[in-house]
C-alpha cells in the first residue's frame, strides 16, 4: 500500500487531540502507521505494531455496510466499528474504521464516539460471536459423539476378535469405513 507522507500525517494531528489512530493495510493484515496515542491505548509498543497482525489486535468488526463516495477520496469507503483487544487487559475498546476498498483503512479510537450505543452493539457482536460457537460446539458434540462412540465400539469389537484369533471379514472393515464415512460426513 502506498501511502503518501500527508496521508501518514494524520495520525500525528489527530495525537495532538488525543485521538488514537492507526493506518491499516487490509491485505497485508499489517498496520501502516499509527501516532502515541494508540500505541499506549493497545498497550503496544512501536515495534510491537510494526510486526502486528491487525488481525490480532482488531478483535471484531462489524458488517461491512453500504460503500460511501466522496470526491475527495480516490477509492469509496466503508465506514464500520470493530472491537480492539487491550493487550495489558481491561475492557475491550471499541472503535470507528473507514476502510477504501483499494486496501488502507484508518483506525479511530474515542470512547466518546456515541458511547452507549457503540459498546451495547460491539457488546451484543462479541456475545453473538461467542454464542454462537457454543452452538456450534453443542451441535458437534450431539451430532458426532455418538457417531464416533459407534465407531470406536466396532473398532475394539475388531480388536477383541483379531485378540481372540478370529478372522475379520471384509464386512467387518466395510462396517467400519461406513461409520467413519458417517462421521465425516457429519462434519
């Protein structure tokens, strides 16, 4: 991602408001610059943000909303909130991200921006994502337990045959590829 030395400069003025900020480039799931202020609010250093995957600091995003134009920016851009991770612990920060479709997106972090409607959404989208792989969870664990009790059932019946000294008919092992076919098939 080219960025150009005013493009990096933003992130400088908006330090002398107190306003954490941070360039991101999406494809190389890297960030691109970032002032003080969001250094201290992510409690990462300098160098910590140079090697960091943003995917490891942008704990959640929003949907993707509708794409807004503007003369003014060469790609259109999708404005959207996410969830950063606060690595020395604490409450996850919520922020704004306006993202051109031509890869950089800027990085805004204010617990001010619209306070109570901003944390109830990214609270309810952190909750549904963890409600959500409980499902998932439940749903493997209803669905393949059994199949995979079915199979290893079979297996040691085989192994206290082949212990017994009792040929394993080519019925035997097709039962058992059946099961696991089952369970993958489950997957």
């Amino acid at each position: 991602m080219k960025l150009t030395d005013n493009t990096r400069a933003i992130c400088s003025a908006l330090d002398q408001f107190c306003l954490p900020a941070a360039l991101i480039d999406r494809p190389a799931d890297r960030f691109a610059g970032w002032n003080k202020s969001f250094s201290e609010m992510v409690s990462l250093s300098s160098e910590e943000l140079s090697l960091a995957k943003v995917s490891d600091v942008v704990r959640a995003e929003a949907p993707r909303p509708e794409k807004t134009e503007c003369e003014s920016a060469p790609a259109p851009v999708h404005p959207g909130q996410c969830v950063l991770r606060k690595v020395s612990g604490g409450e996850p920060i919520s922020a704004k991200m306006f993202e051109r479709e031509d890869g950089p997106a800027l990085l805004l972090v204010d617990s001010n921006f619209s306070m109570e409607t901003s944390e109830d959404f990214l609270r309810g989208l952190l909750v549904g994502q963890a409600d959500e792989k409980d499902r998932i969870r439940q749903r493997f664990h209803d669905d393949l337990a059994p199949r995979m009790m079915a199979v290893a059932f079979v297996a040691q019946s085989l192994a206290d045959k082949a212990a017994d000294g009792q040929p394993q008919t080519p019925q035997d092992l097709r039962e058992v590829a059946d099961l696991i076919s089952n369970v993958v098939m489950g997957v």
